[in-house]
C-alpha cells in the first residue's frame, strides 16, 4: 500500500475561511495542492513544493480566483508544507538508509499489471495485454494511449492516487520487458483469424463475439476465442449473421450491369472472408453517379465496418502501411491516378510482401508489416492501368444510373441494414463450403490468382451457382483487363498495328524502334510515353508482354550472338492461349522452345540456366523488366532483385 503525507494550514481571508491541502506521493516534494474555502474547491494544482517558481506560480493562480487572499501569507503555507515533508521523509527511513515498505507509483502501477493482465508478443515483438473488463476480454497494445488510461484508472481506484508522466512511462517499460521476454508468443489478429481448421471473424460488439466457421457450419460464440484480436480505433461492430438468407438478396443493392460482374464481387466478398489471402484487388469505374462510393461502402459493411470507410489515397508508403496494420480492408475513394510506387505496394498488399520503416525516435529499430490485405478502390477511368496490378485486379465498370431508378441514401441504407444479417448468413454458408470443398477442386489449368480461383470454385457450391459459373466471369474480366494493359501501353498498341499483317517478326530492340517510327505518325513519337531509346523499347515490351501473349501475340527475348527479339503470332491450337508461355508460340531457335522452370527467386529458368542471364551485359532497365515480367515480381521488389544481378560479375545467377 502507499504511504502519503497530508498536511493541512489554514489562514484567512475577507472571503471566510480558507484551508490549503496536500497530498504527496512517493517519496518526493510533488503533491497535489488543494484549496478550499467554506468547505468548497477553488483550485487544485500539482506541484514541487521544494521550487520556488512552482510555488509563485500556482499562488499567481490563486490570486486571480481569489484576490484578496494574501500572497506571501499562502506562500509562507506552501514552505510549511514543503518543510513538514521533509521533517517526515526524513523519519520514515529505516535506520539502514534504505527505504522502508513504501512503494513508488511507478512499482504500484507494475504491481496492477502484473496481476491483472495477462502478458504476452506477437511475431514481431510487440508486447500486448489481455484484460478481463465485465464478462469478457480485451487485447491492448501495451504502448497504446488506451493501455495507459487504463493503469491511470486502476491506480486511481485502488489507491487513490496519481501517476505521474514519469511514472507512467517507466512502468510501461517495465511490462513491455515482461510481456517480450517473459510472456508468451500470440498472433494477434484484426476482424479475422485462423485456428485449428476454422476461421474466427471478430464481430467487434460490445461484448467482443465472435463467430467460428469450420467445413460443418457456423455459430456465433459468446465465450472467449483461441485467437486474440485487437480492434483498432474506427472499428465498429459488424451485424451477427442470421441463417435464411440468400446471396441474390445482396444483387438489388448494387449497381452492376451484368451477372458475371455481380459474380466477381461475391467471389471477392468471399475471398475477403478467408484470414491469409491472397486477395484479388477491386477496381471499381464508372462516370458520375453510378454509385462507386455506395457499392464499396455496402461492401465494406459486410464484412469489415470503419468509421471511416473510403479515404484518400495515402502520401506515402508509410501511410499505407499504417492503414493496413489496423484495418482489415483498405478502401480508396474517387481517384484520378495510381502513381507506380502506390501500384507495387497494393500488387505486395494483395499477394504478400512487407513494408519496413523506421520507427520514430530511433536509429536502428524498424516498424515490420508482413501480411496481406484486401484493397478496393474506384476512380471515373479505369485505374489499374499497369500489367503486374492488373493482373491481381477484378476490373468492375457501373453503368449509368437513370433519375427513376435512383434511390435516396436513406432508404437504400434502411433497407441494406434489415437484409445485412442475412447476407452474411450467406456469405458465411458458402465460406462453409469452401472450407469443405477447397482440397478436392481441381482445375485443367490454373489462372493468375489461383489461390483465390480455386477459393471461389469452392465456395460456388454454396451459393447454389451452377458449375463453372465463376471461372466464366473470371475468364471474361480477364480478357478485358489484358485488353486494357494493352491500350494503356504504347509500345503494346504498336506492337499489335506493327504485326496486323505480319505472322513474326525477329531483330534487335534498335530494328524494332526502328519499325515503330516508321508506322507512328508525328503526334504519337512526341508523346512522353513514347520509347525514345531500344532500351525503352525493351523494358516497356517486356511488362506488357503477358498481356500480348493473352491476345495472340507471343514476344521471346534470347540471345545468339546478340541480344535478339521474337515475336510471333501464337497458332489456334488447343491449349495455346494461357497465362504462362503459349503451348503453339512460334519460336525463332531451339532456345526458346526449351521448357520453362520456376527457380526459388520467382524468375524463369530454362534447364538450370536463366533465360536472359546468358548475356551478363544486359543493362539494368532490362534487368529490371525480367524481374517484373518474367518474375512476377512488383517494381519495388523487381528493383532490388536487379541491382543484385546487375553487381554479379561472375555471370552466374543469383
């Protein structure tokens, strides 16, 4: 228990009496200074009653509520007071020196979390604390403002006293040490999880429910899960489903135009309930009105409420990170543009990739995110532009929305709210059936995303879809996402007025800048996109070569005794139109044609020996296409990957 030292003095004023009262804690000069008249408060402050310019001021503030109280007659009190503390700090020694069985605050804050707290880290060493608040638990980052109320509010509580800053954060050291070095390792989790064969989705309710889904059905458990979650602030409480209901009852609330998009978005909903991704991206364009912000609010509610449910693309990579630590969906209102670095970091958010950063204060520690996330944005035009984002995107365009069947918010609202439990009763139902269903799917041929395909093949059973109904509407937006990389890219559309009348073509990146010129009018070669140099010519043909082998047009890079191009219209074979190499592509050598391994760093191996490595000249734009293309890789992580190859001087691969 803690020990204080109260002292009163009285004097008095034209105003009645007047009473000053002090209570110290610990063992310092520091106390809560208290002034009364008649009985009633006038002003309560903390000060050093040792510093003389603590004590002006606080009876400079005195003088201001009371003015006629007489200022070196409050002084004088306050040195009383001061002396009478150090007349009892003195005897309150043991006759060793040392400190008898008082305790500092900062020990009494420790002491409280200590026994009321269960301690523990995650992967990355942060330290979290379990508290037990009703009935129920509670997962607090121990560095958190709301961690720190806490103690300030147990303190109070229990011994009536004070924590000051500095013992504040001196106890926190203390339980943040315990909690990384003493406690257990935990996963902890935002809105979903993963154990033992079931996912876990975090309702976020007062009274922190939870729902277990497993491959026998679903059920929403009052009881404290296996997993811990922490619900960041802007989380709000999501519906608990109800059983009934029906996919179809979600399709009059969105605005799309076909069957095969409101398919894509189910699919994406589903693929947004599974805990580790990957997570195919959602963009979403249309022209004013068509209700782009609505949709992805509706979406959104589903499955993870925010306070805030769009936002403005973050600045900076760092923002983007914060978002994705404590959110589980990142959604991105009315853009105009993503700019390359925005685009490589959602292609790392959809199929896994981490952000690093400094953390503030420090010199060498890091702030590590390591995880995926599902993104959606919208934007007027279509956004995703770029082949590598493209690739992870479901493209979705609303159409125009006639002024009778508009609908007022409001009523919309109203009426989402009441079917809300019920979708996600279904959505919930055919998670069970993806969960029964995910290892027995088996496809002829598995497409960019196959996680995520093979996922929403084995969720359709649960949705009383027909067979192939979702594999149809991936396929069809998959061709048109191909077809849009292509007109987004003008070495892409030169390539295919370049080989209308042509079967192949076969030469160097300088011979096909060449060519180009001579079919481009003057308005295309001054555009800034324009490949001013065979490098350029190069690098911007290797991003968009996928989305070209897609629509028939096969481009090979080989070298025999120098650097050569190929491109050749892929035959209409069975089997010859896929997402890797084309099964019929016509190939210049036997180079070409030898079969493709993918090696342990994601680049294409031919028989052991990496396809362009041959040449250990090719520049570092090229370097940097062959991990973006061939490699799979975003740009970010392409860079890195080609500074490493470019600096190895002994030709062989990294």
């Amino acid at each position: 228990m803690i020990r204080t030292s109260s002292a009163i003095s009285q004097t008095s004023s034209s105003n009645g009496e007047l009473v000053i009262e002090s209570r110290f804690v610990g063992r310092s000069f520091v106390a809560v200074v208290r002034v009364l008249v008649k009985g009633e408060s006038v002003i309560v402050n903390s000060l050093d009653l040792a510093k003389e310019s603590q004590r002006e001021t606080f009876v400079n503030r005195l003088i201001k509520c009371l003015p006629a109280v007489d200022p070196e007659d409050v002084d004088s009190k306050l040195m009383k007071l001061c002396d009478d503390r150090a007349t009892w700090l003195k005897n309150n020694h043991n006759q060793d020196g040392q400190k008898g069985d008082e305790l500092s605050v900062a020990d009494l804050l420790v002491r409280i979390a200590f026994k009321e707290v269960e301690l523990s880290h995650d992967r990355d060493r942060t330290a979290y604390g379990t508290i037990k608040v009703n009935n129920h638990w509670e997962a607090w980052p121990i560095k958190t403002k709301r961690f720190k109320l806490w103690l300030r509010c147990r303190l109070r509580q229990e011994q009536d006293s004070v924590a000051y800053p500095e013992a504040l954060n001196t106890a926190i050291e203390e339980i943040e040490a315990k909690a990384i070095f003493e406690g257990p390792e935990k996963e902890v989790s935002v809105r979903l999880a993963e154990h033992d064969n079931a996912i876990w989705l975090d309702l976020a309710d007062e009274n922190w429910r939870t729902v277990r889904i497993d491959s026998s059905g679903w059920e929403v458990i009052a009881d404290r899960p296996p997993v811990q979650f922490v619900r960041p602030r802007g989380m709000l409480p999501l519906v608990a489903p109800e059983a009934g209901g029906g996919i179809d009852d979600l399709r009059q609330f969105l605005n799309v135009k076909d069957e095969a998009d409101f398919v894509l978005l189910v699919a994406w909903l589903l693929a947004c309930l599974r805990p580790h991704g990957p997570f195919p991206i959602l963009s979403v364009s249309g022209e004013q009105g068509s209700a782009k912000s609505t949709l992805q609010r509706l979406l959104r509610s589903l499955i993870d409420p925010n306070s805030a449910p769009l936002r403005t693309a973050p600045r900076e990579p760092r923002d983007l990170m914060i978002s994705a630590m404590n959110s589980w969906f990142l959604a991105y209102d009315n853009l105009s543009a993503i700019p390359a670095w925005l685009s490589d970091a959602i292609c790392r958010l959809s199929t896994g990739g981490g952000f690093a950063t400094r953390e503030l204060y420090t010199d060498r520690e890091e702030v590590i995110f390591d995880s995926k996330r599902p993104v959606m944005f919208n934007g007027i035009t279509d956004l995703a532009i770029r082949s590598d984002l493209l690739d992870r995107s479901l493209v979705i365009t609303l159409g125009a929305i006639s002024e009778e069947d508009r609908k007022d918010e409001r009523r919309l609202w109203q009426s989402f709210d009441a079917a809300r439990p019920r979708i996600l009763g279904a959505l919930l139902d055919a998670v069970v059936a993806g969960l029964a269903n995910v290892n027995s799917v088996r496809m002829e041929r598995l497409p960019r995303m196959a996680d995520f395909a093979l996922w929403a093949v084995a969720c359709e059973r649960g949705l009383g879809w027909q067979e192939g109904t979702f594999m149809d509407a991936y396929t069809t937006n998959r061709v048109s996402s191909h077809d849009t990389a292509i007109e987004a890219s003008l070495v892409g559309s030169l390539v295919q007025s370049f080989m209308a009348n042509r079967q192949s073509w076969e030469g160097t990146s300088t011979e096909l800048l060449t060519e180009f010129e001579q079919i481009a009018n003057e308005s295309l070669r001054r555009r800034r996109d324009w490949p001013s140099s065979p490098r350029k010519v190069s690098g911007d043909l290797r991003r968009v070569a996928p989305n070209l082998r897609a629509g028939g047009i096969n481009v090979s890079f080989y070298k025999s005794g120098k650097r050569l191009i190929y491109i050749g219209r892929i035959s209409a074979e069975p089997g010859a139109v896929c997402d890797g190499q084309p099964a019929g592509s016509e190939s210049p050598n036997e180079l070409v044609k030898l079969p493709l391994h993918h090696t342990s760093d994601g680049l294409d191996d031919v028989d052991g020996v990496l396809q362009d490595s041959v040449d250990t000249d090719v520049d570092m734009e090229e370097r940097l296409a062959i991990c973006t293309i061939d490699g799979g890789l975003s740009e970010a992580e392409a860079q890195a990957t080609a500074e490493g190859r470019s600096n190895d001087t002994d030709g062989e691969r990294n």
